[in-house]
C-alpha cells in the first residue's frame, strides 16, 4: 500500500489530463459538464495525495517515542511510565487515542504516584499485528508489556470510553493485580441495550471509520484531527490522527467492539476495590440511557462513588478543566488504595 500511494496520484493525474483533453474534442452537450467534474475531482484528490507523500515524514521519525519499546516476542509496543511510587496507575485509551491522548493526564498524577501511557498494537510507537486484536488479547498484550519494563503491581487501571471495557477485561483476566479502577466517561459492556441509540450509531460509524484510510491517503486526513491539548503535546497526537495507519487502526478496533463488550461482562465484581465512575456533562446530558449504564457499572465495586465533569467525552481527558477532575478521581483511588480507606470518603 505504500508503495502504490506513491504510484497512483501521478497516474491518477495523467489520466485525467488525458481524458479532459478527449473529453473537448469528442463529447457535446450537458455530459460534458458532469465529465468535467468527475475530472476535477480526480485531479484534487491525485495533488492532494501527491503533496502528503512529499510533505509526510515518518511519525516515528518525527517524534521519537517518549517511552521505552519493549519487545513482546512477534511485536513490540510502546510505554511511557512517569513519577514514583504505589500503586502504579495505568492508562488504557479510546478509540483513535493512544498514549500521547494522556499528556495532561500524565503530568497531573506523576507527581503523586508512578503512572504509564501505552499504544496497543497498531496505535502510536507500537508495531501493527496481523489481525485485530480483540479485548482478551490487548489483556495479554497489555499484562506482557508490564512484565517486560519490570511495572510491578498493584495497578489502578484507567479506562476512558472503550478503554473502560477493556480495562474490565483485564481485572477479569488478571486480578490478583488490579487494587482499584477509574472509568472516565466510559463505554458500557452492554452499550448495545443499554443505549437506544447505539445500534444506530455503530452501524453508521463503521460505514464513516471504513472510508477513514482511504481520506488519510488523499491528504484528508488532517481534517479528522483536531486536540485540545497544549501545542507540544497536540503535534504529535494530530500527526499521528491523520495517518493511514491510525484510520485502519480505529476502523479494525471499531470492528471489535461487539466482541471486546461481550468480553468485559467477564467481570462481575471487583469487591471492596475503590471504583470511581466519572462522567461526561455532555454524554449525561445529551444521550440516553447513559448516565443509567454509568450507575450500573458502578455497581462493580462496593466502594464505588460516581461524579459528573462539566466537558465533553474527549474534554474528560484532554481539556484543562475535563482533565483536571479525571486527575482529582484517579488520585483520590490511589489515596484509597494506600490508606485502606473507602474511596467513598473522599
């Protein structure tokens, strides 16, 4: 595919010249007109590809990792861990996010405890893998790269929007290590049932996520990007938004996702761990059934306290005031987890 994005535009281009020029010597009449446009068109897209080819440099060679790559054998993925101390807090993204989606998040709590950012497989610094990764396997990915940077637990897991269910996955698969969670503005397990208006909306975001490759590659892809972080951070997570690459990755964990659901409703309970459920003012506000399916996944834990932040669903990690209060919630379950005191209190 690299290889031939740099073949078509100029052929793409050559040919629409070409045809332009048949075009006004052999067609009369209205049709001319729609011809016309189909070429213009064509030619838009050829320059605008053409120009990302030239103007693109390798995301990995324009920002360098911020973390350690550390090899899982048939790939390798990407960690960024910060600050000292217990317990370790860990940062599972969203959909299209990856570790540099946390900067705020990351420089808010590394003064009070150790925290890590990763990429899962085909996100950000880590490598691609074959197939999409469903949510037992971005588990095992996940518990392997720890093991590999010596990031010994206990672990206070932080998911925002699907991160959340696959944060649940891991607390099912692994946990003996898992002393509490956050979910920030979270996907439900039963997102499906829970939300009226998902089925439809999945269904139109895997017809929008599909053609999201294909945007990138025409030099559309900048379009798409758009982050509320501060400059230094918002470069690298913008670049790497509006790659090829990233549009597959959301597009394949899209896919996913009715599986990786099922797959988190493994995790029945997490006990007496603390658990704080924080959620969107806009999600809360504006889609229904969802403030109902954040109460019920509070019911995981029995020290568990839900809040509302006054941003959006992407403002909860990455606006100053949205991650601000998920900072305020992952803290206040790490003081919980040292003390042995109910995270209810706080």
């Amino acid at each position: 595919m690299t290889m031939l994005t740099w073949v078509w535009p100029p052929l793409a281009l050559a040919l629409s010249v070409w045809t332009y020029v048949r075009m006004r010597r052999d067609l009369r009449g209205p049709g001319r007109w729609l011809v016309t446009v189909a070429l213009v068109l064509l030619a838009v897209a050829s320059v605008g590809a053409g120009v990302r080819n030239i103007g693109t440099d390798s995301f990995a060679d324009t920002y360098p990792a911020p973390g350690a790559i550390h090899s899982l054998g048939d790939h390798d993925l990407h960690l960024d861990c910060r600050g000292q101390g217990q317990p370790t807090v860990v940062l599972i993204s969203g959909l299209g996010e990856f570790s540099g989606s946390w900067a705020r998040i990351l420089d808010g709590v590394a003064p009070t405890t150790r925290v890590c950012a990763y990429d899962r497989a085909g996100q950000g610094w880590s490598d691609d893998v074959e197939h999409p990764q469903d949510g037992i396997a971005a588990a095992e990915d996940l518990h392997a790269l720890l093991a590999a940077a010596g990031e010994s637990g206990p672990f206070v897991l932080v998911g925002h929007s699907i991160g959340g269910p696959h944060a649940m996955t891991y607390a099912a698969n692994y946990s003996g290590e898992v002393a509490g969670m956050v979910l920030l503005d979270s996907t439900s397990p039963e997102q499906f049932t829970a939300i009226p208006s998902y089925p439809t909306q999945y269904a139109m975001m895997r017809r929008a996520y599909g053609v999201m490759p294909t945007l990138a590659r025409l030099g559309l892809g900048a379009a798409l990007a758009g982050s509320h972080l501060p400059a230094d951070d918002a470069a690298p997570v913008n670049a790497m938004s509006a790659t090829p690459r990233a549009g597959r990755n959301a597009r394949d964990e899209l896919s996913m996702l009715p599986v990786v659901f099922e797959q988190a409703r493994a995790l029945t309970t997490l006990g007496d761990r603390p658990l704080v459920v924080l959620t969107s003012a806009e999600n809360a506000r504006d889609t229904d059934g969802w403030t109902q399916a954040q109460e019920h996944m509070a019911e995981l834990s029995s020290d568990a306290v839900t809040r509302e932040a006054a941003t959006s669903h992407a403002g909860i990690v990455e606006d100053p005031g949205g991650a601000a209060a998920s900072v305020q919630a992952i803290t206040s379950v790490v003081r919980a987890v040292r003390t042995g005191t109910p995270v209810t209190t706080r």
